[in-house]
C-alpha cells in the first residue's frame, strides 16, 4: 500500500510538472522569476551492511529572479532532493540533498554586495591519494559567504569578503571519520596614483580539522591553525618595456598538531625588475629575503596544502636572501641563449652558509627529417662556504615530433642533476620520459601515451618520487573506450583533501607527518550511442596503496564499478545504473566494505514558470 501511494503520488507530480508554463513570471511591479528543472522517480536499491529498497523521487530546481531591477537585486536558488550518479549526474551514490543560494545587491554600482550559502546532506568526496582516483567518502557539510565592495572613482577600490565552512564525513571501509570548521576574513585595496599600482591587504583564516589517520589507534589528528597575513605591494612601468615590482609580506600563526603547539612570525620581501632593452634581449633582476626560512619554504613550496604552517617550532632565526638577474637572448629563428647569476645566503638549523651559483643554456628548436625538434642544455656552477665547496649541475631537455606512417608522434627526455639554491647544502635529481602517438583510420581514432618520472633529494636527509603511468584511448563517432595504468611511490604529508606529495628534504617537514606511500592503479571506461536517444556507459577503477609512517603502515583497497543506460523519448529520460563499490583501508581490511546500488527510473525536464 505504502509503495502504491508512493507511486500515485510520483506520477502525480510528473503530470502535473508536465504542464507547460511561460518561461517568466512578474510577481507585482517589481518583481519577475523563473522556475525550471529536472523530476525523477524509480526504484532505488542500495545492498550494503544495511540494505534499502524503495520508490524515490527526486527534484533538482533552479529558481532565479530579480526584484524591482536586475541591477538591484538578483537571485538564485537552486534545491536538490534524492540526486545521485544513479538518477542524474551529480557525484554521488547516496542520494545527495540539499541547495545553493545566491544573492547579488546592488550590482554594477558603487557598493556592490554579495551573498551565498550551500548546504549538503550524503554527498559523496574523495580522500585523494597521489596517482590514483582516491577514496570514497560519505558527509554533510555548509558554507557561507558574504563579499561587499567600494569602487568610488578617484579613490583607492576596497574590497572585502568572510566565509565559514563546516563538513564531516566518514571513509567508506574504515572507521575513520574526518571533520573541518574553517572561516576566512579578508580585505583588500588597489589604488594607481603617480604611475604607480599600490595595494595592500590583511588577511585571517582558522582552521580546526580532524583528518583521517588509517594506520594508528587514534583515529584521527586534530589540528587547528590561525594564520593573519599582512601584505602591501607596488609596481610601475620605468621606462619603455621596463617594469619594476615589489612587496612585503607579515605572517603570524599559531597552530596546534595533536597537542604540539607551534607560534612563529616571519617577514617575507620581494622585489623585481623586468625589461625589454631589445627585441631580441630580455632581461630581468630579483631578490627575495625571509626571516624565517623554513616556515617561508613549508608554506611556497607546497601551494596545493591549505594554510600550512609547519607543526612543530622552526628556527627562527633562520633568515634568507637571494638576489641575482636572468638574460634571455635570441639569436635567431633557431637559437636561443640563456643566462643567469645568484647569490644565497641563510642560516638555517644552526649553520650559516653562503653560496654563488652561475648558470647558462642553449636552446635549439628546428625542423628535422620532416618533424619539429627542440633541445636545451644547461650547465650551472656552485660554490659554497661550507668546506668550500663547489659542484656543478646539468641539465637536459630533447623533444621530437613527427608524423610517421599517418601516426602523429610526441616524445620527450628530461634530466637535471643540480644543488637547490632555494636551501643550500641539498641536490636534487631529477629525469622524465615521456611519449605520445595518435593515429586515424577511417573513423576511428586511437591515442597511446606513456610517461616516467622520478626525483631524488640527498643531503641532510633523503626524499625520493617515483611516477609512472600509460594510457589508451580508442574513439569514433558513436563509441569511445580508455584505458590507464599508473604506479607511484614517495613521501606526502596529510590534509584536508588527502594525501599531498612534497618535494621537500624530510628534515624541513618533521618525519612525524610525513607520510610514504606505495601504489598502482588502473582505469577503464566506455561510451557507445548505437542510436541517437540511446547512450550506454561504463567506467572501472582499482587501486592497491600502502602507506607508512615512523614504522606503522596501512594496506588499502579501493575498486568501483559505474554502468549507466539512457533513453531520450520526447520531453522523458529513461534511465537505468548500477554501481559497485568495494573499499577497505586500515591496518587490515580482510573485510572492505562492499555497496550495491541500482536504480531504474524517469525523469522530465520542467519550466513551471
């Protein structure tokens, strides 16, 4: 009885979205909407711990309007109920809820204003790994924000902007559960007077995290972090083709890793001058100095990891400077020269080092045997303080492409051997392979790639990355299948979004949060329209990783199976999907957790008004 009310009600509901509206409403004088969107219903079937069986509907809406004039006031809100990769295309199987709103005030004048706010129930994240498609998530989350701005003409123009988000979620086949509470407070200006462009801005940000720890009793790592940034820069045209930058850069945090309070303060000033002197002569000049290395090296070096301030106290009197200039030449259609000088000078860890490294190349690029060669050499010399040492770098690039037997060819070597200048006393080793081939017969089109990387880091410590992967993907008019294999290993560090690879020496990141990993992974894909309202799909994935950290490691799984059917018949979409997911990780997972999902239904398109 329950199902058949269930069904009457749906197709109720169809009929009644199915009458057709004007496409706008005017509600008053002042006020005009629209209403549009997508319906569905089918049976849902999720066979997992606990199964679930039942008829669902679902709404996906987009109300957008204005009130008295689009300039004044425009909106937009845009709810969802029961949306999932099973009966639409949002990225998720756990029947997503929620809604999206958006504001804009007195758009186009002088004091622009702007409002948005998000909520989500069941969606569906990934916890990322590198070079694998990641782990899958379950949690609900809100954000808002709230931006306003002045732009009077003759005046400086301000801007300012404040966001809170706030998510929790749980990783499928694990018991670990991650949450974030994050605001952000920022205001800003740019003012051009005298020839010169100013601005300046300060900026907060907090951020308490609980992020998933899969090889440990504690369950998660706790961290909270505030971060205030003081920053003001200009910059001027000089003379023709000559431009001169700067800028100076305050940042305080205070940040606690699972109970280890960390304060430091650095002070970070920049400076730059490009020109043109002629047209074939570039040339350019820069210095850079920091108050505190390694927490200015933990926070550019790593810009995917947000506010990242070391966890545990740095040196702070490890201060940095480094000036030098580049001149690019080109001699003709076919050769270029290049060149440079810098100086480096820090304390770090307690030593004081100073370093001059110089540093020229050669460029190459030319037709050759019917394709397009390009080639660069370059030769660096350091010497160093420290036991005075010097020591030479290397590097190398070549790359070809041709068409050969109606095969259009792509391949590439790379290799450099030199000290990092960005922290003296370090090498870094580096190569690349890389190489790609397309070919078209008839209608077919068929696309082979491969690649290889690795980088090593020695000197205080070691740092290795190892990455390598192929692909294949085949296509024509109505069908397309891919396929791709990669394998990764090295060192990362955890955050918000998963596991973050770093090129860094693990003597700058402390070795309690540096995380190895080990893996492979491979994907496969299909699309096939055998008639122009039918569209079947399908994609696979797999990966295995391991991870370890201060001798504690996890094994982890992770396998998905997606399958979709779509049938166009005038204003319906017939629609029937399947997927599978496997996932376990853990110090064991002898049992993934294993989720089932099916769904066939239909949904229609509506303007209501």
């Amino acid at each position: 009885m329950r199902c058949g009310r269930q069904l009457a009600l749906a197709l109720l509901a169809l009929l009644l979205l199915a009458v057709p509206g004007v496409c706008q409403t005017q509600l008053g004088d002042n006020t005009e909407i629209t209403l549009q969107g997508v319906a569905s219903f089918g049976y849902n079937g999720i066979f997992s711990d606990v199964d679930s069986n039942q008829l669902v509907y679902g709404v996906n809406a987009d109300l957008t309007g204005w009130y008295y004039n689009p300039k004044f006031l425009s909106f937009r809100v845009s709810p969802y109920y029961n949306q999932s990769r099973l009966n639409s295309s949002y990225n998720s199987i756990f029947g997503s809820q929620g809604f999206t709103a958006t504001a804009n005030l007195f758009g186009g004048s002088h004091t622009p204003v702007d409002f948005s706010y998000e909520r989500e129930w069941n969606s569906e994240g990934t916890f990322t790994v590198p070079g694998a498609s990641g782990y899958t998530t379950k949690g609900n989350g809100q954000s808002f924000s709230v931006g306003a701005g002045l732009n009077f003409e003759g005046f400086p123009l301000v801007h300012g902007s404040l966001s809170l988000m706030k998510n929790q979620y749980g990783v499928i086949g694990s018991e670990q559960n991650g949450a974030t509470d994050a605001r952000a407070f920022n205001i800003g200006a740019t003012y051009s007077r005298w020839g010169f462009n100013f601005g300046g801005g300060y900026g907060q940000t907090h951020i308490a995290q609980d992020t998933p720890f899969f090889f440990q009793p504690v369950p998660t790592r706790p961290q909270d972090s505030d971060q205030d940034t003081l920053q003001f820069n200009a910059s001027r045209q000089l003379w023709k083709n000559a431009t001169f930058a700067s800028s100076f850069t305050r940042t305080h945090y205070i940040t606690d890793y699972s109970g280890t309070l960390s304060e430091n303060r650095y002070n970070t000033v920049n400076a730059s001058l490009g020109w043109r002197p002629l047209d074939k002569l570039t040339v350019g000049f820069a210095a850079t100095y920091t108050t505190n290395l390694g927490a200015y090296l933990f926070g550019t070096l790593l810009p995917g990891v947000p506010n990242a301030p070391p966890p545990i106290p740095l040196n702070r009197n490890s201060d940095y400077l480094t000036f030098g200039g580049r001149a690019t030449y080109i001699l003709n259609a076919d050769w270029t020269l290049d060149g440079g000088a810098d100086h480096n000078s820090q304390n770090f860890l307690g030593f004081d080092q100073s370093a001059n490294n110089l540093n020229g190349g050669v460029g190459y690029h030319h037709a050759l045997a019917g394709g397009q060669f390009a080639a660069h050499y370059g030769l660096s010399y350091y010497s160093g303080s420290t036991n005075n040492a010097t020591s030479t770098g290397h590097s190398t690039s070549l790359s070809y492409s041709r068409d050969v037997s109606g095969w259009r060819t792509t391949s590439g070597v790379q290799y450099n051997t030199n000290v990092m200048t960005s922290l003296l006393g370090y090498r870094q080793t580096g190569y690349g392979v890389n190489l790609s081939a397309s070919h078209r017969v008839s209608s077919w089109f068929l696309n082979l790639a491969a690649r290889a990387a690795k980088t090593s880091v020695t000197g205080l410590s070691d740092s290795d990355g190892l990455s390598t992967g192929v692909s294949a993907a085949l296509s024509r008019n109505k069908f397309s299948v891919n396929g791709s294999y990669n394998r990764s290993n090295g060192e990362s560090i955890p955050t918000i979004g998963g596991l973050v690879p770093t090129p860094l020496p693990g003597s700058i990141i402390p070795p309690g949060l540096l995380i190895a990993y080990n893996g492979t992974s491979y994907a496969l894909g299909a699309g096939y329209q055998p008639v122009r309202r039918l569209r079947l799909s399908g994609s696979y994935s797999h990966s295995l990783y391991s991870t370890d950290q201060l001798q504690l490691s996890s094994n982890n799984m992770f396998t998905r199976l997606d399958t979709r059917v779509e049938y166009s018949f005038r204003q319906l979409e017939l629609l029937g999907s399947f997927t599978h997911l496997r996932q376990g990780l853990g110090v064991d997972f002898s049992h993934p957790q294993t989720v089932n999902a099916v769904y066939f239904g239909v949904s229609r398109r509506f303007t209501i008004f």
